[in-house]
C-alpha cells in the first residue's frame, strides 16, 4: 500500500459448522496497489503546444489541452488508451504543494504514518490554510478521506467521453500558474498474482473444540499461556494508556518466520493490547467510563468545558483510549452528546452544545449585540455550543450562538468574550457568470466604503488605511494593514455583506 508493509487476513469459520478445519488454500488472483511516495512528475504549461505526450510507466499518455476554470481548478483532457479507458484510471494526479496543505485538514493525520513532511517550503508560502482550501473546494465535487492518502479532491474517474474518441477530463487543484509541476501516485492499480498457498492450521492446545459466543469469546490461550515477561509488558502498555491496572485474559498469537505478534483481550472484552514482540512495539485500545479516567486528564477536560464530572458522565456515552506502535501520543476520544479529543494531556478539539442557562452573560451579550448591529433588530439566540480545534496551528477556542430559523450564527471568543465572526443566511447570493461580471466592476474604494461601517459596529476597527483583495470569482475579500487585524469578509452585490470574520496578525482569532 505505502512502502513495505505486511498485512493480516483473519479467517472466521462457519456458525453453522463446529469442525474447524486442518488444511485450507488461499487463492490470490489480483491486489489493488496505491502508494502515498510519489512515484512520477511531469511538467505542464496552460499555453505549450498541444497535443503533449507524457511518458507513464513506459506508455505515451496523450494530453490534448490543460485548462484552468473560475473554481481553482487545473483540467488536463486526456486522450482514452487502446482500450477506450481512462490511461490514469489507476493513479491519482495532483499539484503537489495544494495536496499536502489539505493535509492539515486529515483529522487521522495519514500523512505522520508514511513519514510524509506537509510543512515544507512550498506549502508555507501558500496564503492559504489547509482549512481554507478544504471550505473552497467543498463545492467542487470529490472532496473525500482516503485510507491511503489522506484528504484529497478525486481525479482519477471523472470524466466526460465521446463515442468516436473518448477523452477523459483529470481534475487538479491548483493556483493558477504559468507552469506545474504534477505529481502521479498509483492508486488503486491492480497487479495480477494469480497464485495458489496451501498451508495446515495447528491446533491450539487444549479447550480446541471448546466454543465460544459474542459476549464470551473463545481465545486459543489465556495469559497463563504465556511467559511472564510478555504477560509483563502487555500489562505496562495497557497501564500506561488506561492509567490504572486493567486484568488481562485471552490471548491470540501470530508467529512466522519474519514475525511474532501477541493480542492480549481483557477479561471484560472491552480492551486490548497488540504486542509486536520482534519489534519490541505496541498497539493499546482501551474502552472506559469517564469515571475511570486518570485525575489530572479529568481536571483538564472539566477546567475547558465548565462542567463538573457529574455532567460529563451523563454527556459521555463512549470513551476511548489508543496508542499506536508508531508513536507514543496517547489519545483520547470522547463521544456522545458531546465530542472532544485529546492527546495526551493537550485538548485538541471540543464540540459540546452549552445550555443557554450556562453561557457565559458577557459572551451571550456579545452575541446579541453583533445580531443588532448586523440585522438592526433583535433577534432571539436559542443555541449554543463550545467549539475549540487548531487551524494552521492556531486555537480556535469559540461559543457559536444561533437562532432558531439557523439564519444566524455568530461566533464569541470563549475565553476573551469578545465577537469574532458574524454569519446571516438571510443576504446570501450564490455566485454566478452575471454576478461575477458585476464584482468585477466593483472598485476597491466601493468595497471599503460598504465595509467600513460593518466593520466598526462589529468589532470597533476603522478600515482607513486598509487594502482590499478579492478572491477572483468569489465574493469573498479580504482585507488587511500592516500592525491591525485582518478581516475577512463577504456581500452580495448590493453591498451587503452576510460573512464577516476578524484575525489577529498571525491568523489566530483567539
């Protein structure tokens, strides 16, 4: 999949038969390849001469043009192979700076298990976050999470055919550029194997015809099964992640000649702990209550959510615990009515709606005057919940009020209590070729004077002496100056303005 790797197919008998079986035969007939390293570059301008043929794997793929839409998008139209197919059908093509700046969207952080760097120089000089890229492309279609590869915007089947002479249509995120640099990566590239293993499965010692059931598992070996010191150091690992002692019972082993690995289950089946006892490594999973959680982490979650144990046992319904052999983060996930997770004692996101009861005073009437000096009214906040997450390496640590329509939805700084973006549905206008005509003709003193008074209610900034940049087919502006916040901001074409946002110098708003 991503380098060397070895996997593990596990074979569960029949329910309806007792006999396990002695001998059995696998038939591997095709595997699907995919890579995250890069296997190829080629280099592409909008305004060479086409057709351009790149050289793949030894096979001339032909590029009949490469154009760039009003979404950010990069088009190669490629022509079909012999075979009438897609010649990229098995790679996933990108413009390699855009892709690892998504990366930092990838909650599971794909990219740390490959050893793959997304903080390099190219990425940093984007003016972007890979959150920003993540919200722009959302409407462009194939924005997904892959196993494989992390975050990615899909290329490899969309495409647009002709009966006489297919051409398929490759689709890349980029900025517009005079040239690029495209990266290929195979993806999902099916290799023939077509080989018979016959191997003998050994029996497990006594109990072997014992049966198990879903709520009593049956495990080939227990704990007294194994020497002291395994027994020893799986209790270590799982000690280290629950932080307390947890008993251990059944026990799996896989033994080859390259490898020893050894599943210890505790006796409530809840967790477990995968030894890799050549490698000396560890995978640990704990299921727990929020009771159980070790003193000093729960003192950490009740000092950011304001809330005491009593409540955060009622919120929780699911509570778990993971360390991977590849690192030695210990994380944590909360789950229910609330969400939160952790590694190892630092918080790194929260979502918890907050009763309106228990919102701060100051926060909420923060909010409640953004909503009149948005809408020149007062409007009711009904909801209220807590975020915090990072964004670019920033924390975001936020109440997010909203009214009952869900037309409104403002942002307070859950700390400083003070306003950070405000958002109404109520003046938004979807972008079109007309509308876009119309931004274009808009002067960057039209858009400040339309701004200004916004943005003094809102947040107290006087706009004099700013810049303004718009995001072309967008009506999305950004405005800054030097020493001052930034603020972002968008309208319709009647010099509304529905989204409006405030950042600190370095892109933190709290």
């Amino acid at each position: 999949m991503n380098g060397l790797s070895r996997s593990s197919l596990e074979f569960v008998p029949s329910v309806y038969f007792n006999e396990k079986p002695t001998k059995m035969t696998l038939e591997i007939k095709k595997l699907w390849m995919t890579q995250m390293k890069v296997e190829d570059t080629f280099q592409i301008r909008l305004d060479e001469k086409f057709p351009k043929k790149v050289n793949y794997r030894g096979k001339d793929i032909t590029i009949q043009s490469a154009e760039y839409d009003n979404k950010k998008v990069l088009h190669l139209k490629v022509q079909a192979d012999e075979t009438g197919r897609n010649p990229w059908g098995a790679a996933f093509l990108t413009y390699e700076p855009y892709y690892l700046k998504l990366q930092e969207t990838d909650m599971s952080e794909t990219w740390k298990q490959y050893g793959l760097d997304i903080h390099t120089p190219e990425t940093k000089a984007i003016p972007l976050t890979g959150e920003q890229l993540y919200e722009h492309y959302q409407d462009v279609g194939g924005l997904t999470w892959s196993p494989e590869l992390g975050m990615i915007v899909d290329n490899y089947d969309r495409w647009n055919a002709n009966d006489k002479k297919p051409v398929y249509d490759i689709a890349v995120i980029a900025p517009k550029l005079e040239e690029y640099a495209i990266s290929i990566r195979r993806f999902m590239d099916p290799v023939t194997i077509n080989q018979k293993i016959e191997f003998t499965i050994p029996p497990t010692g006594a109990g072997d015809e014992q049966e198990g059931t879903l709520l009593e598992p049956k495990h080939a070996k227990t704990v007294a099964d194994l020497d002291v010191s395994t027994v020893e150091q799986a209790r270590r690992e799982m000690r280290e992640v629950a932080g307390h002692d947890i008993e251990l019972y059944g026990v799996e082993e896989y033994k080859g000649a390259a490898y020893h690995n050894v599943t210890l289950y505790s006796k409530d089946h809840k967790s477990r702990v995968a030894l890799d006892l050549n490698k000396g490594t560890a995978d640990v999973h704990v299921s727990m209550s929020y009771d159980e959680l070790p003193s000093d982490l729960k003192h950490i979650i009740e000092t950011a959510t304001r809330m005491n144990s009593v409540q955060l046992g009622a919120e929780v319904k699911m509570l778990t615990r993971t360390k991977s052999a590849n690192e030695r983060i210990i994380h944590t996930s909360l789950e229910g009515d609330m969400t939160m997770t952790l590694e190892d004692n630092r918080i790194e996101s929260i979502f918890v709606t907050v009763p309106m009861d228990q919102v701060d005073a100051k926060a909420l009437a923060a909010a409640e005057q953004a909503v009149r000096d948005l809408k020149g009214k007062h409007v009711p906040l009904v909801k209220a919940s807590h975020h915090l997450y990072s964004r670019s390496g920033q924390p975001i640590n936020i109440y997010v009020f909203e009214d009952q329509k869900n037309d409104l939805r403002i942002e307070v700084g859950f700390q400083t209590e003070r306003l950070i973006s405000v958002y109404t549905s109520e003046d938004l206008e979807a972008g079109t070729d007309a509308t876009e005509d119309i931004f274009r003709k808009f002067t960057d003193d039209q858009v400040l004077e339309a701004a200004t008074p916004y943005v003094q209610k809102l947040f107290g900034v006087d706009l004099n002496g700013y810049k303004v940049e718009r995001d072309k087919g967008t009506s999305y502006f950004t405005f800054t100056k030097e020493g001052s916040p930034a603020i972002q901001a968008s309208m319709n074409r009647h010099f509304k303005f529905y989204d409006l946002e405030i950042l600190t110098e370095n892109g933190a708003v709290e």
